[in-house]
C-alpha cells in the first residue's frame, strides 16, 4: 500500500532527477567511465570499477578513481592516502579504490576531475555519480543485482529507484548484469540494448577456509551474497551477524564478535570493505575474503572492445 502511497512523491523526485540531469557538465580532456546504477544502493559498483581499472591498466592508461565517498565526513575535492585517511573520512569504498590506483573523494564531481587530470591521470573511473550531472560522462554502465533487481520498480521514496529505469538505461552504453537475473530486470531494460554478464568469485584467501568452520559478519547492501560467497567456496558456516550498510564497527562491537567466533570455535571472516572499518587493533585477527569479477568470455571480449574504442590514437 504505501508504495502506492507514496507514488506522487516518487513523480515529484523523478521529475526533480531528470531537470538536474539535463544541465550541461564539464567536459574532461580524459575519457571518463561512470559505474552507475538505477537503484540506491550496493549493486556491485565498486566491483566493477575495480575491474575497470585493471583492464584500463593492461592497455597503458593510467586510470585515477572519483567519487562521493559515500559514510565519509570529507567533501572534498581530496585525494585518498590510505595511510593518512580512515573510512571515517573518505568512506570504505574510497580506501579499496585507493589500494588500486590514485582516488578522488569529491561532491562536486567536476572539481574532482579537474584535479585527478592535474595529477597525470589518463582516464577517470567514477564509482558512482550516474545521477550526477556536473561531469560529462563519455561511456557509462548500467550496474545490476541480479539478486535485487530493481526492487519494486518504483522510484524513491515508493521504492528503490533514483529514477525511471528507462532514464538510466537512456544515458548508458551497456547494463552490466552481476549474477543471474532472479528478477526479470532485464525486461525492463530497451530492447536491443547491451548486456555484459558476470559473476562475484571470491578472492584466493578462499582457499585457506575450504572446510573450515568461520564465524562470518558483515555491513554490505546485501550480506546474502558474502554468505553465499563463503559456502560455496567451501566453508563452513557455523553463524553469522549482519549491520546496516557501512556500519562504523567499533572496539565493542569486535570484541563481542570475537568472542562469538571463539565461542562457535571459528574463524572470524568478513569482506574487504567492511575489514577496513575495523579499528586497526583487531584487523589482524580476522580474516578477509575478497571479491571479483568472472566474466562470461563474449561479454568481457565486448567490454575490452568497449574501453579500447576510447584510445585507439594511443593504443594504436
């Protein structure tokens, strides 16, 4: 009912999408990538923006990442030191962009993009922003849960959406489909438009867990898939506890996590993303596990082909 219910409000926020996103952005010397998503969310963005910058790393483009920064105090335009900057600052997100290549925590796009192209930067991979209209994106990709879909198919606050699908989809080259489609998501993309598939595999830390018993906590969109992740890497699941999204863990909340691990006798796992928001006392005694991108062999041949297309005067 309330979705209904909320449907006006949900028309007056669409329509308030679509005027902002029809202003005119700063057009970066550089090709600028936008891993974007119909959805507010976890949909598997930074994922495939790590993706993105390996693969641009393979042809010679120094690739810097930009974003919000989102559960970070810091506006912005600031670039990421691991060394000197917390998830309290620049988010969780940030810090893993940052292990990979140079970050830009930025609100205002643009000005961020300004300052990566400063700093040498070859091409900006936005995590996030597809909603944000002050920096012209050259290719953008439309990220998809499998799991999740689309929701209800309505936009905030009836639903999930930060606009219509269609309007997303309109301003992407191809939607990336991250799992299988449990949903029937891709029916609601246009017809004919590009999808690349892929799937989550975990990390090689998996490895060393096959066959052991592991106390697994979170604070992820979606925690199922980190527990799905485990099992089927051969795991055994002997509990688990979930937070919200970004969950700022502190020294109490780690120590009661440990001591439930130690009373399951297991071993305490969580993801990259929220290892980093463990205060650095306890980091070491958990274990991390790790994601990445497999891509079916037709849609990462059509991704490479994609990205190259932006410098065939260099790559040439």
């Amino acid at each position: 009912m309330w979705p209904v219910l909320l449907s006006p409000i949900a028309a007056i926020y669409a329509g308030a999408t679509a005027r902002r996103m029809a202003r005119p952005g700063w057009e970066a010397p550089v090709p600028v990538f936008c891993c974007g998503g119909a959805t507010a969310g976890g949909a598997g963005k930074t994922t495939l923006a790590l993706d993105l910058g390996r693969r641009l790393s393979t042809l010679g483009v120094s690739a810097h990442f930009l974003m919000r920064g989102y559960g970070g105090s810091v506006k912005g335009p600031l670039r990421v030191r691991p060394e000197q900057h917390g998830s309290e600052q620049v988010g969780d997100e940030a810090l893993l962009l940052a292990a990979l290549a140079p970050t830009w925590v930025s609100a205002d796009r643009a000005a961020g993009a300004q300052l990566a192209v400063e700093a040498g930067a070859g091409a900006i991979i936005m995590d996030d922003g597809l909603q944000n209209p002050t920096l012209t994106k050259t290719l953008s990709l439309l990220t998809i849960d499998g799991n999740y879909g689309f929701g209800n198919g309505r936009v905030i606050p009836a639903g999930p959406l930060r606009e219509p699908v269609a309007m997303a989809a309109a301003r992407c080259a191809a939607a990336v489909l991250i799992g299988s489609d449990e949903t029937g998501a891709l029916s609601a993309l246009p017809p004919g438009m590009p999808v690349l598939r892929g799937d989550l595999a975990p990390g090689p830390e998996m490895e060393a867990l096959a066959g052991e018993n592991v106390f697994a906590f979170c604070g992820i969109a979606n925690p199922r898939k980190f527990l799905n992740t485990l099992r089927l890497g051969g795991a055994v699941l002997a509990g688990s506890e979930c937070f919200a999204d970004h969950y700022p863990f502190d020294e109490g909340d780690m120590r009661a996590l440990l001591e439930r691990a130690a009373g399951l006798n297991a071993i305490p796992v969580t993801t990259r993303k929220d290892w980093v928001r463990i205060p650095i006392a306890f980091r070491d005694q958990v274990r991390v596990v790790s994601v990445g991108l497999v891509w079916e062999a037709e849609s990462a041949a059509m991704l490479d082909a994609m990205l190259a297309a932006q410098f065939q005067p260099v790559v040439a």
